[in-house]
C-alpha cells in the first residue's frame, strides 16, 4: 500500500515526512510523523510551524 498525504480530503502519495512534536506531550526525542504530497507539504509545515512543533522534513522515503 502506497502511503499518501495526511492532508484532510488528499489521497495523493506522500512525497514528504513532517517529523513534529508536541513539547507539552512528548518527551524531546519523540518525533510524530505526517505525510505530505508536493502540494501539501507547505501547508501542513506552516500549521505545524506555526504552533512551533515542526523539527523536520525529509522525503518520505526516509522514514518507516
């Protein structure tokens, strides 16, 4: 099964793992994982971003 963008509404294939955390509920090392097409990945980076969760993002091919 081909992973696809976690974007509400997009079955789209993930190109792009957003690694996130939440400092309030996570330990530090901890790292959530959203998916992300090409046309997604901005948007999503920019609500994780702006909430001061997003750590990362590497090609979804990086991650399990």
């Amino acid at each position: 099964m081909t992973p696809t963008c976690s974007a509400k509404g997009c079955h789209a294939p993930a190109v792009w793992a957003l690694l996130w955390n939440n400092p309030k509920l996570h330990t530090p090392d901890r790292r959530k994982t959203w998916l992300a097409c090409d046309q997604h990945r901005s948007t999503l980076g920019d609500f994780l971003g702006a909430r001061g969760f997003l750590k990362d993002v590497v090609p979804a091919s990086q991650v399990d």
